[in-house]
C-alpha cells in the first residue's frame, strides 16, 4: 500500500448502487469509473475488485479486504497488533466503510501520534490536564505501543461481570483517556449507529439484558455519579452509556482518590441529540458536567489547527458512510 494512499473518500466514490441483473446477480464496485461488476458481499465475504480490494454490498456500503487500507495511521501496527488481537471483539469488522472501531483508530491513534492528545483532552473535552494522556482503545494500550490489556479494565470487568445472566460481550469502551491521579475518561463512540436502549421486563435479544439486570448489576454502593433512584422510574436506560458511565466513576475511584471521572458520547454533528440528553437527566445533580455529548467535526475542526493533523483532516473531510460524505467538515 502507497504511504500516501488514503482510504476511498467521497470523490471517489459512486453516489449510490448500480446492479446488474442476473442470473447471476451482479453488483458494480462503488469505485467511479471502474467498469467491474462483481458478486454481491455476504456480510465480510465475497469477491473483492481486483483493481480496488473492495467488497460491495446490496445495502450501498463496501469493505476492503485487507483492513489496513481503511486507516490513515500506523497501518502495521493496526494490521498486526490490533486486527485479530484476542481482546479486541469483532476485530474482523475493521475493513467496514461504516466501522466506527476503524474510524476511532484513525483520528485518536492520529493525535496521539502527532503528540497533541493532550491538547485534544483539554481543548474538546475539557478535560482537566493538558499533559499527554495514557491512550486506550477498546482495553488495549497505545500511549506505550505495548499493545497489553488494561489491567483496571479487567478489574471492572470482574467487579460487574463475573457473572451475568446471558452469554453477552463485556463491557469495552472505545476510548479511554487517562491521566493518573487527574481524570479518567471513557468515550463512547458512534458512527452510523444509535445509543442503545434496554426496556423494563422485556429482554430483546438471546444477549441483552433488561432495564432491570441492568440497573441490578451495574451499580456499587460508592457511586455517586448517576441517579439510581430515578432510573428505575424510566421506561428505558440507555445501556452503553449507563455502563460506560458506572465502569469510568469505578475505574477512577480504584486509581486514586484524587483521580475524577467522565464519561463522553461522541457522535457526528446533528446525531443522538435525544438520547444523549436523556441520559444525561439521569446524571446526578452535582455532577452534571461529567458527562457530555461532543461531536467528530469538533476534533476536526482542533485538527486543522495542527499541521501534524494534515493527512487525518482530509480523511475526515472526504470520510463517506453509505457512499454520503459522513462528516459536516
């Protein structure tokens, strides 16, 4: 792969799905200008286009065949050290147009490679340290390419997970930001898809909990930051959130007693405005400022500001979801 190749923005791109009817049935790679008609993707599987290394599915969304062609940063080690890591769920998703692991990777890994994390933290977070934070996403450290596993992560883990009710993933925050003794911080990041919600008595999938398991086991007598009392008077919780909200206050608490807790949805510019707002009536009054909504176009727009940041900002700025320019950059 070029040094210089980005991943396929929306300049490149068809607009939308041409199909040739078959037998069989044919579905034209979303390049422009490629003449190619190939077979359908079935989920991550199917012929890729010999010239571009992309599959296309039906729905008007592609994924490349080798993952490392969807990122801007440090592509050997995203290709050998995260793709197929064992604590990495659903790393075979990370060729997706629409992966938001992916999209994570590419600005956080970015910053902290330009060595502007720090500012990243202060300036869009408000976070209270402007020194270089340790970097996780999804458990696995950056900050030192180890590459290891959280160790407090795997502590929360056992505190609230040891034993639940269904077969489900456990709890991995996209992105952890973490000053020692300062703050610690977990985002929750989204792309294309919604803030989750669980429902009072009814369990949606063979792998989702309800309301009620929810609010049962994701709580500890030491927590402060959500209201729990008037939880129990919704008619639905916003699952990710509440979790990622109860792990980060946890979490900050086994650090150290100075270290404060935050937890942040980070979506696209117009998106789960409702559903954050929400959640955030479920915040304790006194610490209404430790969670918040914060959008990618604001990283954007720190990143043109940082000369290092070129070669991200124009992935942002030509990023598609569904073949549609993804970002308001």
């Amino acid at each position: 792969m070029n040094s210089d190749t980005i991943p396929f923005g929306v300049e490149d791109l068809d607009s939308s799905i041409i199909i040739k009817d078959g037998p069989p049935r044919l579905i034209k790679c979303v390049v422009k200008n490629c003449p190619r008609f190939l077979e359908p993707a079935n989920r991550m599987a199917g012929p890729t286009c010999p010239e571009h290394g992309i599959r296309c599915n039906r729905s008007g969304t592609y994924s490349y065949g080798d993952p490392k062609r969807n990122v801007v940063v440090d592509a050997e080690g995203f290709g050998q050290r995260i793709v197929g890591h064992p604590d990495k769920f659903e790393s075979g998703r990370l060729g997706l147009e629409k992966s938001e692991d992916t999209l994570t990777w590419n600005v956080f890994r970015s910053f902290q490679k330009a060595g502007c994390l720090g500012s990243l933290a202060a300036e869009i977070f408000g976070l209270p340290s402007d020194s270089e934070p340790e970097l996780f996403l999804w458990g696995i450290r950056l900050d030192d390419d180890s590459f290891r596993f959280w160790d407090l992560l795997t502590k929360a883990r056992s505190q609230f997970e040891s034993n639940l009710p269904v077969k489900r993933p456990l709890t991995e925050p996209d992105i952890a930001l973490h000053v020692p003794g300062k703050y610690l911080a977990l985002i929750e990041a989204k792309f294309t898809s919604p803030n989750g919600v669980y429902v009072f008595g009814r369990r949606e999938t063979p792998q989702s909990l309800t309301a009620e398991e929810l609010l049962s086991i994701y709580s500890h007598p030491s927590l402060e930051l959500l209201d729990v009392g008037k939880a129990w008077k919704q008619s639905q919780i916003q699952y990710q959130l509440w979790r990622n909200m109860v792990f980060a206050e946890w979490m900050a608490r086994q650090d150290h007693e100075t270290t404060q807790a935050y937890h942040f949805n980070l979506v696209r510019d117009g998106y789960e405005k409702d559903s954050a707002s929400e959640f955030h009536g479920l915040v304790s009054d006194d610490f209404k400022s430790r969670f918040q909504q914060v959008t990618w176009e604001e990283i954007y727009k720190l990143a043109v500001t940082r000369p290092k940041l070129g070669r991200l900002c124009k992935y942002m700025k030509e990023k598609t979801a569904n073949l549609q320019k993804a970002f308001m950059c």
